[in-house]
C-alpha cells in the first residue's frame, strides 16, 4: 500500500483560484466551481477542495469544525475528546451529494464548539490558542480523525476528485460566502487522501496553494519548535502554520509576513531607503528560517480578506483579475475569464509582491 | 611602462629566478637539456645581504640608462622604454659591464653582453623570473617615478 | 627655427644630435663630416679586422638615423674655420654655414712622431679610421710580418685584429710596459704575458728610430724587418678650429660640465676636449667613445635651450685581448691605498683614498663592475657602504638598503 | 632504535639540474651538494614528506615515496604502532602529533547525499538568477516589538554578518605565522567573512582588520586585555577543540619569540601553557558569569560564542550553552586539527561533527530554544558540499581552518609540532613565515571562498533553494548512504531511495 500524506512527503503540481467581493456580498459556489473546469488539466482527480468565508452567519461565534472520521469508533473517540475542551453547540452532517466520480468517503462532519472558559483560565491560553492546540492533538495523535477546518464563520471543503467534482459533491452552490478560494490538486505519487487535499486550514487562515517548496524542511524543523505539528508534510500545511505564527502569534502585518515569507533579495533590500532597509533586515535576519523557497503561489484566506503571494523568482504562474468590487486570482486567466467574462482588468503580480485584498470594515 | 620590481621581504633566496632566466634565453624547450650539466648565465642575479636578506637584481630599465650611451657598437637601444641588445652588433667589448650601476649587464659566458629584455625576445613574452618565483617576490607591473615604498 | 652646426660625424656628433632633438625637434641640424662613413665608432675597426663586425654592422645608429632627426650631413667636407663672431663656419669647399649654436665634434687625429727614413716604408698605416682599416685590410697577407709602433690600446688592438691574418706581429714601444696609460706593472705584466702566449711579440722600452726600406733600426741597435708597419703611438686632439677662433686650447679645447668652449654658444665634445676627471681632480683629455657620447648630448640639450651637465666624467677602459678582459676606471692619486686580490688568471686592484674609491684595474673576471665604476663615479664614501663586502664582489647588498630599495623597488 | 625512514627521496638524477632549490629550501636538511661528486645527495631520516622540494623542483627530477620497508604485516600491531611503542620505550614522553586525526574512522559527510530538484519544481541557475549565501549569527527575537508609531523595532541582539556561511576557524598568532595571520585576516575582510585569532592575542598590525576578526579567550587568557577584547566583532570563549578535547594548550617556549611573545603578554621564550579547563569555569553557571563578564566588559555590542569540543553528550552541553548568554555555540569535530595535540587524545576522543552537529541542533529544537543562539560547526570541513551538508543537518555556518591552511599552502604533512613549517604557516623562524607571502595567501584564500561560493550558489539551485536559510536545517535535502539506522536517525535524515 502506497504511504498517505503525513507519512511521506509528495509532491504535486495544482491549480488555484480565489473570488472576493470587497464590498462584503455574499456569492454562491457556482462560479468558483466553474472556474476550476478549464484548468482541468493542472490537476489529476487525486484531490480538490474549497474555502469560503462568511458562510456560517448563524454561527458566527463558534468555531466550526470539520472533520473527517475514518469510523464511527474514531468519530466517538474525537468527539470524548473535543468535549473535555469545548461547548459542542452543533454537531451534524456536511451534506453532500453522491456522485460516481467521489468515492471512498469518510464521515464527514461540521461541529460547531465554543471553548470552556474554565479550560482557558486554566492553561492561561486564548481561545484561538487553544483551538490549535486540540486540532493539532487530534490530527497528530488520534488516528482515523482529520480536523480540516476550524475557523470561525467558514469553512472548507475537500476530497479526493477533480475540483469541480468536489464542488458539488459538496453541493457548495448552496453556500453563501463574501469568499471563495479553491484548489485542484496534481500530487505524483500517491491515491490521494481526502485530508491532503487543499485548502489547508488553521483557524480562519486556510491557503491554497500550487508549488512545491524547497524550503520545506527548513520551515517544518522550524515552526515545530513552536507547537506546531506537521502532520501532512505538505506545503500548504507549513505555510498555513508559517501564516498562524508570523500574524497571529508574532504579530506582523500580512506585508510584513510576506516580506518574510517571499523576502526581498538582500540586493533589492541594500537598495532601499535606510528605513525600509532596515525593517527588511530585520525581518530576514530574525525569521530566516521562515523563507519559503521554490516555486509557490498562494492565496492566503482570513477573516475579512486573502492574500495572493507568489515565490520570489515567480517560478509559478499567477494572475489577478479586477472587476468593480470584485478581485479574482487564478492559476490561469482562462478561469478569471470563466468568473468574469468581461473582465478587462488583469495582470500578473510580481514574484514575491503580496497582493492582498480586505473586504471593507464591518462588511462580513 | 611595466618593469621588474623586487619585494625582498619575500625573496626566499631560491635562485629558481637565475634558473627560470637562463632556461627562457636558452631557445630550448627542455629545461633538463637546456641547463643540467652546465654553468648558467643568467641575466638576473640573486643576491644575499649581511642580514641574509635575499632580492634578484636585473636590469632598471633606467629612465637614463647609460649603458646605452656608452655603447661603443649601438647594439643597445631603448625602444618603448625596453632597454634591448642587438646581438649581431654587440662585439663584445663589455664597456656596458663596465658602466652599469647595478650590475645587471653580465657576459653570456661565450664573451658579449646580455642583460634582461623583459623576456620579450623569447618564447616566454612575459618574465619567466616573475612566473616561476614561488613568493611574489619579483613582480613586473607599472610603478610611477617616485620610488613606491611597496 | 634655428641653424645648429656640428663639426664632425662621430659619436659625439650623434649624441648631439640626439641632445638636441630631446629638447628641439624642428630646428635644422647640419653636420660636416669629413668621413664618407655615417657615424660609427672607430674602436670597431679592430674587431672588423677580425671580422667580429662588418661596415654595415658598425653603423653606430639605424640607417635612417639623419633622416629621422631630421639631419643633414655634408660627407667629405671639413670645416676650415669658425667665425665666432658672426657665427659662421666656412667649409673647405668655400661654402659657409651659419648657425645659431655649434658643436665642435672633430676627435683627435694620430699622432706619427718624426722618425728618420719612414718616407721610405712603402706599406705604412696609421690605424684610426675605417678608411685606415680597409687599406691594412688590403695590405696584409697571411705570409705577412707587421710591425706595430705603439703598444697602446690601438696597437694592441690592431695586433689583435692582426692576428689571424698575418704571420707574424712584432709590437714595440718605448714605454717599458703594455697598455702603460691605463695599467700598472703588474696589470701589464700579467696582459703582456696573455699576449705573447696567443703569438704576438713584444720589444718593450724599445722603439725604432730609424727605417730604412723594410726594416726598422731599434734606439738599442737592432734590426727588426717587416712587411707591414702599423703607426699606432698615440693621439692628438683636433683642437685648431676653436684655438684659431681664439677659444681656450690647453692640450684639448677646454670645456666645462656643460660642455662649453669660451667662446658663445660654440660647444665641444668628444676627444677634442679636456675635461675635469672628477677621480683624479684634474682636467684631462679622456678620448674615451663613452664620455664622447655624454659629452656631444650634453652640449646638445644645452645648444636647443636644454640645461644639462656631465659631470662625473672619470677615464674608464673596457678592453680585451683574445678572451682575457680587462676592465679599468678612475686613477690612483698620489697616497692611495691598495686593495689587491690576484690569482694566475686574474687581478683586482682597488685604489682608495679620502674614504673613497679612486679607481680600480680589473683583469680576468669582469662580473659587475659597474657597480664599482659606479662608486668612483658618484664619489661615494665608502663608510656609508659595506666596502668589505663590496671589495669581495661588486653587488647591491652592500650599498644599504635604502639604495637598493630605491634602485629595486622604484623608477631609476 | 633505529628505523629504515618513513619517506624516500627519489631523485631522478638525469633530469637534475643541480639548482639545489631543495637544498635551499628544505627546514629539515634532507638535501645537499656535494661538490665533489656534483650530485645532490639526501638524509631521508629527516624528510618529512611535506613536498616543499617537489613541488619548487622546477624539473620534476624529485619524488618523495612512502618507504616499502616495513615490519612484518600484523593487523593488529600495525607499523606504526609498534614503532611509536619503540618510540615510547626510548623516550617515555607522550607522543605529539599535528593537524586532524588521519585514521580511517567514518566519514558521515561522504555518507551523506544532496538532493537535486527535478521536474516537480525547478532547479535554479545560480548565474541567471539571484543566489543569497548572506548569513547572520546571533540570537533572534522572541517576539518583535513595535514602536510607538507601530513599525517595527528592529533592535537586534549583536549578530555578525556573513557573505557566506563559512569562516577561518581559530589559530593562534604563535601556532601559525604572522603571515598566516595577515593572510587570514586580509581575506576574512575581502570576503567579509570572519577569522579568529585563536588563543594568542591580537598582533598590533591586525587591530585594522578587527571588523572581520574574532577574538578568542581561551584558558590560559593570554593576550586578553580590553582593547583586544574591543577590537573584535565577537568574542569566543574557548572551552574545548575538537583535536583535543579535555586538554589544554602547550605553545613551546621555543616559539613564544618577539612579537609572539609581546602578544601573548608572556615572556620571550617561555612555555605558553593553557590549562585544561578555565580555573574560573568549573560548572555552566560559571560559563554564564563569563558570558556575561564579557558582554559587561564590551558593553553588548558584541556576540559571545561558546566553542566546544564535540563530546558525547554534547546536545546536553549545548543545551546550556543556549541558556547561558552566549550568542552562538561552536561545535568542533574530533577530526579538527592542530598545531600540536597528543597523539592518543587527537585519535581517540571526541565525536564526529556530523553526529554532534545533528544531534545538538535537534536538541536546541526540541527545546525550543534553536533561536537563542546560531551553530557553528568545524573539525574538518572539506568542502563545498561539506558545508552544504552541515548547512542542511543545522548549522548556521563553518568554521574551516585545515582547508584554509591548505589553501595557504600547508601540504598536510603533520609536523606542525616541529615548528620547522616549510609552508611558512606553522613556525616562527623568520625565514621561513616569509615563505608566505601574503599577498599570495590571502588571494588563494579568497579564491578557496569564492570557488566554494559558486559551489554552493550551485549545490542551492539544483535543490531549487535561492537563499541558503532556506536550507538550514533543511535535511529532507539530505539522503544516507550505507549508514545505519541508527546513524540515520542521530542524522535525522532518510536512507537514499526513501
């Protein structure tokens, strides 16, 4: 039997794409689904999936887990557990619609929990803390239980299949987001593994991604020393990570986390003004190990906005589309162009040039 | 122009100079046939001070050189700032021997004169003294007039 | 523009040229050469003789030498006088030449003492020129027997350009040694020896006195025959064009370091001239082809507005005989000291006063001796230097260091 | 007892051209003239093998051989034991030897494949597109911190800037020459990398490279002073050496000459004797006391790194080390070298740097405390591909100081101890430290570098890594060969083919 993500380490080539409306709309799943089909061929039915934010109004306040179980025993056996640190407030079926080319699902469910405050008083941690924490038990420790989405107000979804497929396997044209990113995966070695499918999430932060970095090991040996476990030993698992810690934990601005992650070269940064020049030396010298290096384009969900960023040489392709108050970014125009057929606005950002989009304050 | 300059704090006293010299104005291409089992007459010569300091000494290539002036058969010249003999000429009467401050004219053992030409009229095109020394303690660069305190 | 004359066409003529194309390259520049020869040296006939060189060879300078300094050169002309006053020169030819600045280039000519009965010697030269080379060229045989008056260094080179030509050398001289101008017994003891051995006779503190036909009558009565006589006793400058234009003539035109005769903007170089030998602190004729050259430059830059003096003027020989060379410089003033090294094939004589070296002799083993000449020269002390070592082997390690830094490590 | 010679001179008499360079040059007086029979004759006993005369012969008339004279074949007492038992039952000394332990004891680097990207992601041109070997040492911020307009503070603790992750390991002003020094010196500043003065002090004429220099203070303290100690950009606490873990230093009297002397603030002509542990560091909380004496005394403008020998529980010292001030640790192999180390302590202590190296980095990580300090690891870097390879286990970067002798000219013939180097780098006799010039030695130093740069730019792009802090720690781009599983997992890497 071939080994699953988490035990070896594949690599894979992949498609993205993402849509936000600036001003806050909510927009179903069907043009991102459709944006998928001409870049087909980027992937190779071993993985898709999909992030969208501002879909659990109704539960804003919680956080809305979704998890794939193996067996009824494994779901129970998470389910001791999440209850030991957290108020289920719902616990219920992600429905789906079966289609011939989904197969080999698991249990697939959404729990909304909201942390015990006692817990947090006691390990004098915050809420979103703690959610990574007890995500990262289960996904490292309890076997046959897969936590791949934990934010507040979104979600993912993913599975083995083309990304259009997975689309409405998830029957996605009926959610509602003001956000959508999605993914089509291309690994080379493996059956695929609903959990190794893109997005990867991590509280609202959820990234697709298409690359293969060779930073890799250096970023993984690094974000571990700070609790953080690699379980999938994918790319998009360690930038989520790199994104968890650089802005939540550490602080930075998403232009600062980018200057991390796709630092400038030290001859663009001697060649800057001294202030600039030295903001961006510091923040090589003190996150080195938090360079990605090789070819990537991401795109960086989070509450309220995303973030498109590129490797620092360009080594994969990325394009952004502008339309009124909407942004599109794909892996290719062809998919903007299925998104928005008039589109006039696109370009091709720049190698390490973060393009980051916010949706307007108080509009999600 | 350049000219041979001498950095005596690394002269090792090897004398691979004098030989490196004598087997690039042998016309030979083997340097075992050009010089085992002869006396060598090379136009640089190594020297050695009380203290035991060592230096290779061969022609200045003077500004004012006065071995030409005192040529008796105007085989030496300067041309392009290279002080040259003209062997065909050179009767070998060593009045340049006689003149030469530095000692750097010597007789090429068969009676006529010789002196450094910068290796420019061998095979070697550059000096063979300051390729083969081991230490980089002859050098042929451009200097200015003023003596250089190196 | 100016017209600058030179009087002769030796090596002191082409250092002035020389000089004054470093300072003047337009003006117009005339020599009178009484030779037909462009300017060679005249030491080389001997070596021509032995066939060391050729006429072509011996040209001093490349064949376009005039044209390219921009000389012209009146062959087979001599001068007849100079007009110090008006500043011109009248040649033999009737022509005259005026200039605006004149070098008096014009040597020395041989020197034939009266002997009795020499109009009878059919075959008789006098051996200075190449002219006088190629006529004993033509009147020698190998079956020949030379007679050599003199046994200077033009005697002596004659004998040994002789040598392989003829059958039989006989060299006389009144002096009682050979080379007496520039070595001492010793010296002269040890060259005659390498001279006899390689064939050539001597009869020495003996000279003839009488010639009748084809044989010489010696001052001691004997008879010595020959083919072939060789007039070799010596020199005398050629001084009457400046002493008749009322110039300062001692022995030779007087000049001083910068060349000047006591007459405006008249110069003389070369063996002409007397001069101050800085050894031996006094003036002298030095018929010496090196000092000729610095002479004829000097006067040059001088002649074009040029300031320039030589004034380390020292007598100095470099001569050799049949592979045993010799090497001599300065003069031993009274109350020198000696310095002597010495084996069967070579001397070193050092001669020190005043903490300076004067002047050395040199016989078998000429490495560096320039470093020596070089000592004279400058009048270095010698307790600024490492004479013990330097009186071992000339070389730079005993001059200091900081010469040898500058002469090393700089532009000299 | 004598022995037939180790080495034999082979001259090859028909192409001598009796210039007698090798008799010039030759410290040891193997070679001479002997004028009668004019024939260059020798007294191997005396060679050394160190190729000074082979490599000046200009007519390749000379080779020095091992000698085939040997005793009767043992596996286990082999020539050279038996021999340095004669040896000690003549002399009853210990027995010195120089440089790094030669013995063929594992080589984890030459165990140790790079991975090279192909198809799934690039590999890159290091000549067509930016390759960064720009390095810092030093600790890193636990947290950024903002001022009050909200950019960041971008204070940092001292660090020491690299162009690339490699630097000239400690040796002493004593140990090697003036000229070795000078060369060192002069090509750390082309470079602008860094070399350490070692335990000797800091010669007055290299006080103007002191940017690139790093100033050591090793037990016997000798030439530490406050100027010295400010004159650097780091200051190194020596409490080990790969060669000889668990020993001090001995500079023979015979080398404490002139400006040696002067420097170490010894008299001329006495034993330099460093003893083997600091008298005033008997536990870690006494390192951190000088750590921080140091840092007092420089007032935190400089790094402190705390150099250690690579022992057997060397992740639990470095452990301490992270916690105990110093800005970086320097790990040194057991084959680092020496100028002078008993033999038995330099053959058989320590570990090898690639176990010590692994095993600390994963140890400063699993406490979380990587951070705090940088990883410099030494004893016998060869390479380009040796220091990629350190890179990837963890290291921040190199020490190198036998290459760098190397490169100077030195030809490994381990008799530093002799003070008679005919390389001009291990002696103090003044004719010959002037056999290197240099000029010639910080150039061939500079050259090493800069062939090593593009060797790693190269190694880096084929992993398709533009930055080589993307490939610390990065050991995925390593793979084992022949190793065990046990090596492998110290070496926290896979067996090639997984």
């Amino acid at each position: 039997m071939s080994q699953l993500e988490g035990q070896v380490r594949i690599p894979s080539g992949c498609a993205v794409s993402a849509m936000i409306s600036r001003d806050g709309r909510r927009m179903n799943g069907e043009s991102i689904i459709e944006s998928m089909i001409p870049m087909h061929d980027r992937s190779n039915g071993l993985g898709g999936g999909f992030a969208a934010y501002g879909i659990y109004p109704e539960y804003k306040d919680f956080f809305a887990l979704h998890i794939f179980f193996n067996s009824r025993q494994c779901q129970s056996e998470c389910m001791t557990l999440l209850k030991e640190y957290f108020e289920i407030v719902q616990d219920e079926h992600i429905k789906v619609r079966k289609l011939p080319q989904i197969t080999d699902e698991p249990i697939i469910r959404r729990v909304f929990v909201s942390p015990m405050q006692s817990v947090l008083r006691h390990l004098q941690i915050d809420e979103k803390e703690l959610v990574v924490r007890i995500v990262n038990r289960i996904n490292a420790q309890l076997e046959g239980s897969y936590v791949f989405s934990c934010g507040k107000n979104m979600g993912a979804f993913k599975a083995v299949g083309f990304p259009e497929d997975v689309g409405r396997y998830y029957r996605l044209e009926e959610y509602e987001a003001y956000c959508w990113t999605a993914h089509g995966r291309y690994p080379t070695n493996t059956p695929g593994w609903w959990g190794g499918a893109h997005p990867f999430c991590m509280l609202d932060y959820s990234i697709v991604h298409n690359g293969e970095i060779s930073s890799y090991d250096a970023n993984r040996r690094f974000i571990e020393m700070y609790g953080y476990k690699c379980t999938l030993q994918t790319d998009t698992e360690v930038i989520t990570y790199i994104a968890d810690y650089l802005l939540r934990r550490q602080g930075l601005t998403l232009e600062e986390t980018a200057s991390v992650i796709a630092a400038p070269f030290w001859s663009t940064i001697d060649a800057k003004p001294e202030a600039e020049k030295q903001t961006l030396t510091y923040l090589r010298n003190a996150f080195p190990s938090l360079l990605v290096t090789g070819p990537f384009s991401i795109i960086l969900g989070f509450e309220g906005g995303l973030m498109a960023l590129n490797d620092r040489l360009k080594l994969r392709s990325m394009v952004v589309g502008e339309q009124g108050d909407m942004v599109y970014i794909a892996s290719e125009e062809a998919a903007i162009r299925v998104m928005a057929p008039d589109i006039t606005n696109i370009w091709s950002p720049a190698g390490g040039e973060p393009v980051i989009v916010k949706v307007k304050e108080g509009a999600f | 122009m350049k000219r041979i300059y001498v950095k005596e704090e690394w002269c090792l006293g090897c004398h691979l100079c004098e030989y490196n010299c004598a087997f690039a104005n042998s016309g030979l291409t083997d340097m075992v046939k050009a010089l085992r089992d002869k006396p060598i007459y090379p136009r640089i010569q190594v020297e050695t001070d009380e203290n035991g300091v060592t230096y290779a000494v061969s022609c200045r290539h003077c500004t004012d050189p006065i071995c030409v002036k005192s040529c008796i058969a105007g085989a030496l010249s300067k041309k392009d700032g290279v002080i040259e003999i003209d062997h065909s000429k050179c009767v070998g009467c060593l009045t340049c021997v006689l003149v030469c401050p530095y000692g750097a004219v010597v007789e090429d053992g068969s009676g006529v004169a010789q002196k450094c030409e910068l290796c420019m009229k061998n095979s070697c095109g550059a000096p063979a003294c300051v390729k083969g020394c081991p230490n980089g303690a002859i050098v042929y660069e451009e200097r200015q007039a003023v003596p250089a305190s190196d | 523009m100016k017209h600058y004359v030179i009087i002769g066409n030796g090596v002191a003529a082409a250092g002035c040229i020389e000089g004054i194309r470093s300072v003047d390259t337009e003006s117009s520049i005339t020599v009178i050469s009484a030779e037909q020869h462009p300017v060679y040296c005249r030491p080389l006939i001997s070596y021509y003789l032995e066939q060391k060189t050729d006429p072509e060879r011996m040209n001093y300078r490349t064949p376009t030498f005039y044209a390219d300094h921009g000389v012209t050169v009146l062959y087979g002309k001599t001068a007849e006088k100079i007009d110090a006053g008006t500043r011109q020169v009248t040649l033999n030819t009737g022509e005259t030449l005026p200039f605006d600045a004149l070098c008096n280039a014009t040597g020395s000519a041989p020197f034939v003492p009266p002997m009795k009965g020499l109009e009878t010697v059919r075959e008789q030269f006098t051996f200075m020129t190449l002219d006088d080379a190629l006529s004993l060229e033509k009147a020698v045989t190998p079956e020949s027997k030379v007679l050599i008056i003199g046994a200077g260094l033009i005697g002596l080179k004659c004998a040994e350009g002789l040598h392989d030509r003829v059958r039989e050398i006989t060299v006389c001289d009144l002096a009682p040694r050979v080379l007496s101008s520039i070595l001492d017994e010793t010296c002269a003891a040890m060259m005659q020896k390498h001279l006899e051995a390689n064939g050539i006779e001597f009869l020495l503190g003996n000279s003839a006195k009488e010639f009748k036909g084809n044989t010489a009558i010696m001052q001691n009565g004997d008879k010595v025959d020959f083919d072939v006589l060789v007039l070799a006793v010596g020199v005398r400058p050629n001084t009457a064009l400046i002493k008749n234009a009322g110039g300062d003539v001692n022995r030779g035109i007087r000049v001083d370091a910068a060349c000047r005769t006591s007459l405006p903007e008249i110069y003389a170089a070369g063996d002409c001239t007397e001069y101050r030998d800085i050894s031996a602190d006094t003036d002298k004729i030095m018929a010496l082809m090196p000092n000729a050259y610095m002479q004829g430059h000097t006067a040059g830059v001088n002649m074009a507005g040029g300031e320039a003096v030589f004034d380390q003027a020292i007598p100095m020989n470099s001569i050799g005989f049949f592979g045993l060379h010799c090497h001599t410089a300065g003069s031993q003033p009274e109350g020198c000291e000696m310095y002597e090294e010495a084996d069967e094939k070579h001397i070193k004589r050092l001669f020190v006063k005043d903490d300076k070296l004067t002047g050395f002799m040199l016989i078998g083993h000429m490495h560096r001796t320039g470093i020596y000449t070089a000592l004279i020269r400058n009048q270095t002390p010698l307790s600024t230097v490492d004479f013990a070592r330097l009186k071992l082997e000339p070389q730079l390690a005993a001059m200091g260091s900081a010469y040898r830094s500058k002469v090393l490590k700089g532009v000299v | 007892m004598n022995f037939y010679p180790e080495f034999e001179v082979e001259r090859n008499d028909s192409r001598c051209i009796r210039c007698r360079v090798c008799e010039r040059q030759c410290a040891n007086e193997v070679h001479w003239f002997d004028a009668d029979g004019k024939v260059m004759l020798s007294d191997e006993s005396k060679c050394v093998n160190c190729q000074r005369c082979v490599t000046l012969c200009p007519t390749r008339a000379l080779k020095i051989v091992k000698s085939d004279c040997r005793l009767r074949e043992n596996a286990n007492y082999s020539d050279q034991t038996i021999k340095e038992i004669y040896r000690q039952a003549e002399t009853g000394g210990v027995l010195l030897s120089s440089m790094g332990n030669p013995n063929p004891l594992p080589v984890y680097w030459d165990k140790i494949l790079i991975n090279a990207s192909q198809v799934t992601n690039p590999p890159i041109d290091p000549l067509r597109e930016p390759m960064e070997t720009r390095v810092f040492l030093g600790k890193k911020p636990k947290h950024i911190r903002r001022n009050a307009d909200g950019t960041l503070d971008t204070k940092l603790a001292p660090q020491l800037t690299l162009s690339m992750p490699v630097m000239f390991s400690a040796m002493s002003y004593g140990s090697i020459s003036y000229n070795a020094h000078a060369s060192l010196a002069r090509a750390a500043t082309a470079l602008g990398i860094y070399y350490n003065t070692g335990e000797g002090g800091l010669h007055e004429d290299f006080y103007q490279y002191g940017k690139n220099t790093i100033v050591q203070v090793a037990s016997g303290r000798f030439g530490v002073h406050k100027d010295y100690l400010e004159a650097g950009a780091a200051i190194e606490i020596k409490m080990g050496q790969g060669a000889k873990p668990g020993i001090g230093g001995h500079l023979p009297g015979t080398k404490a000459v002139g400006d040696v002397s002067k420097t170490r603030m010894i008299p001329e002509g006495s034993d330099a004797i460093s003893p083997a542990p600091h008298h005033d560091i008997y536990s870690i909380e006494d390192l951190r006391q000088l750590v921080y004496s140091l840092k007092e005394a420089t007032e935190y403008r400089l790094p402190v790194i705390v150099k250690v020998a690579a022992v057997h529980n060397i992740a639990a010292i470095a452990s301490g080390i992270a916690r105990s001030g110093a800005d970086i640790i320097a790990i040194d192999g057991f084959r680092g070298g020496t100028g002078a180390a008993p033999t038995r302590i330099r053959d058989n202590v320590g570990i090898p740097i690639e176990l010590a190296l692994a095993a600390v980095d994963k140890r400063l990580r699993d406490e979380g405390i990587r951070n705090n300090v940088s990883i410099v690891c030494g004893g016998s870097i060869r390479s380009a591909a040796d220091v990629v390879k350190a890179i990837a286990l963890g290291a921040d970067a190199c020490y190198i100081a036998t290459a760098a002798c190397l490169a100077m000219g030195c030809h490994l013939c381990r008799s530093c101890h002799t003070g008679k180097c005919n390389w001009g780098i291990a002696t103090q006799r003044p004719d010959l430290v002037k056999r290197l010039n240099p000029d010639i030695g910080s150039e061939r130093l500079i050259n090493l570098m800069n062939a090593w740069r593009h060797e790693i730019k190269e190694l880096m792009g084929g992993m398709g890594i533009n930055s080589i802090e993307a490939l610390r720690g990065n050991r995925l781009m390593l793979r084992g060969v022949g190793l065990t599983g046990k090596e492998l997992e110290i070496l926290g890497i896979s067996h090639a083919g997984e």
